[in-house]
C-alpha cells in the first residue's frame, strides 16, 4: 500500500484498495510522520 509521502491517484484505485486505503492503521505511518517533521523543521532552522 502507499506510504506517508507517496501520492496516490484515488480513481485508480478499486473499492477495496480504497478501503484500505481509508482504514490503515495511523500508528504504522507514525514514525514515518516524525522523520518527515523533523526534516523538514531542519531545513526550515537551516534555511
């Protein structure tokens, strides 16, 4: 499935990919999430 940071194009997607799609767990991405945060404050503090 997708990641935090992967575009995906929802018309492409059947009804059961966009269910799973809706209904991945949060806390799975969560760390993803963070280093992206971080990241991107970072870059934005090295500006």
């Amino acid at each position: 499935m997708s990641r935090f940071d992967t575009l995906t194009d929802w018309q492409q997607c059947d009804e059961a990919q966009q269910q799973a799609l809706l209904t991945r767990p949060a806390i799975s991405a969560s760390d993803n999430i963070t280093q992206t945060v971080q990241s991107i404050r970072a870059r934005a503090r090295s500006g």
